[in-house]
C-alpha cells in the first residue's frame, strides 16, 4: 500500500511539473494541438499617458531674511504651487525611521542629530514618556488617527490627539501641520502637550522657515493631512572628507550666488 501511495504520489507532481512546464513561453506553442492559443503581455495597472509629475523646488534658507520676512513674500509663489495641486509634499527633513535608527548609532551621528533634530528627539521622547509608547507604536496609533479625522474632520479632540502621537512618533512637520488646523481658541486651553512643547509649536507655525512657510502653507491650502520628510544624512562621514573640495568648486561656478 505504501509504495502505491509513493507512485501516485510522484506521478502526481510529475503532471504538475508538465502544466508548469506547458504553460511557460517556450513550450506553449505545444498546447496548440488542442486549439489556438492567445497570449498577451503584462501590462502595468494604470495607463501609459497617467505619469507621475514631480516638482523639485529649492530656496534660500528663509530665516537668514530675518525681520525682513514676511508671508505675504509668498504669496505668488503659493498660487503657482496649489495650480501644480501635488498630492504629496516632501520637506527637507529626516524621516522618523532614520532618525531612531541615528539615534540608536549614537556614537556615529552625534552631531547630526545636535544639529538637525536635537528638539524633535528630545520632544518625541517627553511625549512617549507621557502616553508610555514607542515611537514605532506612536507612529501606527498616528496612521490610525488619520483615517478617523478624514472621515471627521471636524473631530478637533482626534486632532489634537493625532498631534501628540505624531511628536511622540519624531513627525513634528506632520504634527506642526495638525496643530494649524485647530481653532486658536481650542489650541490655547488644549491641556494634554507639556506647556514648553505647546508653545514651541505655537511659535514655529509662526516661523519663517520655509518647511514651515511654503511647505505647510501649501498644504493646508490643498487641505493635505501629511507631509513626508525627504532627507538622508547617513553620509554624512563621506561628505565631511569632500566637503571643503565641493564647497570651493560650488562658491567658483559661474552660476553661483549669495544670498544677502
């Protein structure tokens, strides 16, 4: 009995491997006999005409304006980025996962992090402390969060919770872009941020920087509920060594100039 189970057993995967083998592109001209046979080739989800356009837009650092920042500077520039309408804005800034994986190699991005996103580090680590999470978990209670205030955007309690778990997650341009769309009234007697990290963010939705002036401006003009962080400094050990070189060759390039 054994050895007819074994027999129908390999007689079995024999047939399987011969319909495999049938149905690839060098043998299926023998299922001919049987009938005509079409084929066609993959073909991708979406049409060919629907491409993904990409803007790339670079400015000065803003902040080096000074007193003579203001936001209505901007307000051209906005009208031609809502026509563009991009579903997606990315920001000069290191995106959540980087920066734990930096602060995990400590010893190797130091100075990045004291230079980059020393306060997001600190902030995001006073709120998990306070809701008692990791900013792994913080980041997936967030995405939840998210689809409840698209379907109740009017939820301002949701908001302002989304708001914490986005800080305790290190997405403070995401969280920044939140807090904007509470009512002031609302954001002054929200109890649930520490008061130094309520009136930081308070103080940045003023700021000139332009994450904060093009960026989310932009997009809350096109009513987006996210902004992605597009930055990497994991280079940051080769760049040192190149740096004085490309640095000379960039200040010498017809094409360069100041911003004064």
């Amino acid at each position: 009995m054994k050895k007819v189970f074994t027999r129908i057993f390999f007689i079995l995967i024999g047939i399987i491997l011969f319909l495999l083998i049938c149905f690839s592109a060098e043998i299926l001209p023998v299922l001919s006999l049987f009938g005509p046979v079409k084929t066609q080739p993959f073909r991708a989800s979406i049409k060919d005409s629907a491409k993904t356009h990409v803007m790339i837009l670079g400015t000065p650092h803003l902040q080096s304006l000074g007193d003579h920042f203001k936001p209505s500077l901007l307000d051209n520039l906005l009208d031609v980025l809502e026509r563009f309408k991009p579903d997606l804005i990315g920001v000069e800034s290191i995106p959540p996962f980087l920066l734990e994986d930096m602060e995990r190699r400590k010893d190797k991005f130091a100075d990045v992090i004291n230079q980059f996103a020393k306060l997001r580090i600190e902030y995001g680590h006073k709120m998990q402390q306070r809701l008692n999470i990791s900013r792994q978990k913080a980041e997936n209670i967030a995405n939840s969060l998210f689809h409840t205030i698209r379907e109740e955007p009017e939820r301002f309690d949701k908001r302002g919770e989304l708001v914490q778990y986005l800080l305790a997650s290190y997405d403070d341009v995401s969280a920044l872009l939140q807090w904007s769309y509470l009512p002031e009234a609302f954001r002054s007697r929200y109890k649930d941020i520490p008061d130094n990290i309520h009136d930081y963010i308070n103080d940045q939705l003023e700021s000139s920087n332009e994450i904060i002036s093009i960026g989310i401006s932009l997009a809350k003009r096109l009513q987006l509920e996210q902004i992605e962080h597009v930055d990497d400094h994991h280079d940051k050990d080769i760049f040192q060594k190149i740096a004085p070189e490309l640095m000379a060759g960039s200040n010498n390039h017809k094409h360069s100039f100041s911003w004064t």
